[in-house]
C-alpha cells in the first residue's frame, strides 16, 4: 500500500496563514515588505527538577525562562509572518514565487513541525487526493493512516528545531527590548503583539549580526502577566503565586488574544 503524502499543489494551504519564522527567516520577510507578530506563551515550570524527558528537554531548549509573581515559567516566544487571504508570495496560478527560499514550515506542510504530534488529516487543508486511503479518510476523517515522510520533509523539521534553539537568547532581548511582558497560557489560546515593522526588522537585523539592542524602559524587570479566557485557569494561576490576567482585561490596542480554535 502506498502511504506517501501525495501534494496536489491545490494552494490552499497558502491561505489565511500564521506562519512561524526562524530570525534569518523574519528578516527576508519584513524585508519583503509582509507582516508579522510576536507571539508569547507561558508554560508554568517547576526550576531545579532535574529534565530528562524528551518532551520537555524539547520545550526547555526553546524557551527562556521567566518569572510570573512567584510561579517559574518558561516563555515560548514565535515570530510570525502573517496575511488574510492569499499569500503575497502566491501568484494567480498557485505558484509560490519566492519557492527555491520560502520559509521550512511551508516546506514541511502538512506534516507537524512537532514530531510528537501525530499528523492528523483531519486538521489538514489539503483535499482528499493528497492522502493515502482517501476514500477512507473521506469517511471517516477520524482515521489517522501511518504517512510516510520523505527524508527532505524530516531534515526540514529537524532544522526549524534547531533554529528554535538558536533563536532563543535573541527573542528574549526582543521581549525587552519592545517591552513585552504578557503572555498567553500555553494550551490556551495565543496572544500576538504587534510592534513597529521597521523597528522589529531593525533589531533583528541586529540581532542577526550579534549586536546588542536596546532595552525598553517599559521592559519587564522580571515579571510576565499570563492571559487566559479561563475563569478556571485564571484562579488555578493565581492560586499558585502567578500573575493572571483575563483576555477581557487586555489593552488590545497593540496585543491581540486569539482562541485555540481560530
Ligand atoms: S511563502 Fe510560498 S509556500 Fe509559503 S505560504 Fe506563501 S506562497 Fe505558500
Ligand atoms: S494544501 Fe496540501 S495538497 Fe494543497 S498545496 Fe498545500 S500541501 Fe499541497
């Protein structure tokens, strides 16, 4: 049986997107003139525990640490190149021009950038043809086929790991730098920033090059606000020492709280 993901290169999944970028990748894309935001979640941490699982070994390395009243959590900062619509890269024959230097996670498409997630057709944009057992999946979408990966799509994967990691130190001085100090609880919704775009590529240009950026005076000392829309999670936080904030409270003139399921 043939279990190879089949592309039909229909562009759908070049619609309407948040696309996580590596720095050298943000740079490329502001620089061509397109969007993007800051998006910051919080994963609540117990320090000093020694991490030997690889689940959170994965999530350590690419995240830094932050403080939120007296709860550790670990930041999980994306930038995110973003549009409504078409893609500006598409053209009106479904061509991606920018194809031989377009970012890895339209590379890896369909398949999750997260090797622990089971990829899931279901969740996927692409039309029945692209899968193995489509008749079956058409059916019943609830059945996951095992779909072969091809060794281009798993070094891809293995790359925006890595640049995650790279990226690291410099998306925390970003944080301080635009003052960025809330951040969604992770797992329960997103919360995006939106800075200056001539500002964002400066610094990360200079980020890029290793120079240092300076931090702004509305930059956290030490203290994050975690945003949720749960009353639930919201009492839980403030419970364990942690500073909490409802998305209704927000100031949305530059930050925007976005649901799981949007
Ligand atoms: S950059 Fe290219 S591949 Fe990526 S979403 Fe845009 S058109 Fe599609
Ligand atoms: S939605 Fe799926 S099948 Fe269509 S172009 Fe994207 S990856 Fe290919």
């Amino acid at each position: 049986m043939d279990n190879a993901f089949n592309c039909t290169q229909c562009g759908e999944c070049c619609h309407n997107l948040n696309i996580p970028l590596s720095i050298g990748e943000a740079i490329d894309w502001l620089s061509a003139g397109h969007k993007l935001k800051i998006l910051t979640e919080a994963i609540p941490w117990i320090n000093d525990v020694a991490v030997t699982q690889e689940v959170l070994i994965r999530k350590k390395s690419m995240t830094f640490n932050g403080i939120s009243g007296n709860l550790s959590i670990r930041v999980l900062m994306t930038l995110v190149g973003y549009f409504d619509g078409r893609c500006p890269n598409l053209d009106t024959n479904k061509n991606c021009t920018i194809y031989e230097s377009r970012p890895l996670t339209c590379r890896i498409y369909p398949f999750e950038m997260n090797p622990m997630i089971p990829l899931n057709p279901a969740n996927k944009l692409c039309p029945s043809e692209a899968w193995p057992e489509s008749e079956t999946l058409n059916k019943a979408k609830t059945i996951h086929p095992i779909i072969v990966m091809d060794t281009v799509t798993e070094k891809n994967i293995k790359k925006i790991y890595a640049n995650s990691v790279a990226d690291v130190a410099s998306k925390k001085e970003l944080c301080l730098h635009f003052g960025i100090s809330t951040c969604s609880l992770s797992n329960n919704g997103y919360l995006f920033h939106f800075v200056d775009q001539q500002k964002l590529l400066s610094a990360l240009e200079k980020l890029a090059l290793n120079q240092t950026i300076n931090i702004s005076t509305d930059a956290p000392k030490t203290d994050w606000f975690i945003v949720t829309e749960s009353e639930n999670a919201l009492s839980d936080l403030i419970s364990v020492g942690g500073k909490a904030l409802h998305a209704r409270n927000l100031s949305l003139t530059e930050q925007e709280f976005m649901h799981l399921s949007r």
